[in-house]
C-alpha cells in the first residue's frame, strides 16, 4: 500500500480523530499534516506481521496528538489514558486492538445493565468523571460509582478472556 | 488506574478512530437515552460534518460555561459580571472554551461574550 492509497483510506477517520481532541479546526489540519508525514517516512519500515494497517495508522495518530500536547506542555487537556503514555513508550496491548475486539466489547456491554453500560460509556469513552455522570444521568454518585464497580467487573473478565495475539506491537513513534 | 481501566479506555479511544459500527450504535444509543437526542436536521448534520468542536462539562465549566440538564436536555448559561445569567446555545458555549483556551485560561469579558453571541 503506498501513502496515497492511505490518504484515501483513513485521511477521514484520521481528522475526525484528530478533530476530537483538539479544539481548533486549523490545529487539527496541522495536526493531519504532521501525520501523514509521518506515515510516508515510517511506510517503509511498516511490518504487516507485526500491526494491522488501522492499528497502525491509529497508534501513529495517537502519538501525534500527544506531542501536540506535550509540546506546548498543555498535558492538563490530555484525556487521563492519553496522559498516562506519555511516561511510558512501551505499550502491550496492540493485540487487542482491532475491530474484532471491538465488536466483541460491543457485545459484552450489552450484557450489563443499562445504568451499568451508560456509565461505564460515558466514563471511558466520553472521559467524565463519575461526579459529571452524577449529573448527567440523575444517578446518585452512590449508585454511579456501584454501577462503575460492577460494569467494570464485567468488562474486566471481557478482557482477561481475550486470548493474546502473538506478534503485534505498538509502534514507537 | 488498574490494567482493566486502562485497556478499556485504549479500546474506546481506538473506537474513536476506527469507528466499529456495533459498538458505535451502542454508544450512540447510550448518548441518546440520556440526552433526549431528537434527529438531527440537515443543517445539524452538516455542521457536524464540518468538525464542531466537543468538550467535557467539565472543560466548558473551566471557562465559565453553567451546565444544567432540564428535562434530559443538555442547557447552557453565562453569568455576566453583574451576576445575572443568560441562556446560550452550544455554539457559543463551545467559543467560550476555544477562547478561554487560547488566551491561556482567561475567562471572556462581557463584552467579548456579546461579541461571541452576536457571531453564533
């Protein structure tokens, strides 16, 4: 695949991404920019036996976004996961990231509860704190955090199930 | 965080890039129940389209946004110097953050707040 056929591919899901993190439309742009810079000089190195194409592209992205942040040391407008890789370059969980795992979470949230689904969503895919889903979702924070514990315990053997997936791994960027 | 956590929140997050469509529809309906969420009409989904802004509660309230939830509804206020609120639309809310942001965390001025609701 070579950086064009890229560009068609994920340059959409890659702004859209991007677009969500950042508050400015034009930071966001640049921030597109950098990426597929960065793919066209990495394309090269790129091994299909050890990242899927959208892992990949995704981890690439992510990192990027990161060093936006990190270089204008505004690591306070990072989403806590985002922040947290900032100290560590090395991460194992590639295996799990592909759209079969996905899929799959997709259906173990929906063998909770709804109180237990929303708030374990809006926790960790909308980034609220469990006092704003108090707020959202007229929950007590009693009842939030019971239904966080237990959502959690849910998804925790979702995960512990998965079997690893040998040889992939997060590409450093 | 525990390892649990932290592989969630991965997975969201790699779910904002790749956009699965079964757990996409599940955290729409997620959203959806609890907000009220109406259909979106054309104009709605092509401002979507062109990239508007998303922030936290939290964020906005950073910078001076008030967040109240009225019959499920997302609402949203300013409060003037004087002390007096005034109802905004999410537009402006959003240009509140983006302003506060930009100038390093400075709240907007009255003025500039009418400025900001005169542009949505």
């Amino acid at each position: 695949m070579d950086v064009e056929k890229i560009y068609l591919e994920y340059h959409d899901k890659i702004f859209r991404y991007v677009r969500e993190k950042v508050g400015l439309k034009e930071d966001a742009e640049d921030i597109c920019s950098d990426i597929f810079l960065k793919l066209q000089k990495k394309l090269p190195e790129y091994n299909s036996n050890k990242a899927a194409m959208s892992t990949w592209v995704y981890t690439i992205a992510r990192n990027t976004v990161i060093d936006f942040y990190r270089t204008r040391h505004d690591t306070d407008e990072l989403s806590d996961e985002l922040a947290g890789e900032l100290a560590s370059e090395y991460d194992t969980d590639s295996e799990i990231m592909d759209r079969e795992t996905l899929s799959e979470l997709a259906a173990a949230l929906r063998k909770l509860t709804d109180e237990e689904r929303a708030v374990i969503v809006l926790h960790y895919y909308d980034g609220l704190s469990l006092a704003d889903i108090e707020k959202r979702t007229g929950l007590s924070y009693g009842q939030v955090k019971l239904r966080h514990n237990s959502g959690l315990k849910s998804m925790k053997k979702f995960l512990s199930d998965k079997p690893a997936k040998k040889g992939f791994h997060i590409v450093k960027t | 965080m525990d390892n649990t956590e932290r592989k969630l929140k991965k997975l969201f997050d790699y779910q904002k890039f790749e956009k699965e469509p079964g757990l996409q529809e599940l955290v729409d309906d997620v959203h959806g129940s609890l907000s009220g969420m109406r259909k979106l009409t054309d104009d709605e989904l092509e401002y979507a389209a062109a990239g508007a802004a998303r922030f936290s509660d939290s964020q906005l309230e950073k910078a001076g946004v008030n967040i109240k939830y009225v019959n499920g509804k997302k609402t949203y206020q300013a409060t003037l110097s004087g002390g007096k609120s005034i109802n905004i639309n999410e537009n402006v809310a959003m240009g509140m953050y983006d302003c506060y942001n930009l100038s390093g965390g400075t709240k907007l001025t009255d003025a500039q707040l009418k400025d900001l609701i005169a542009q949505s």
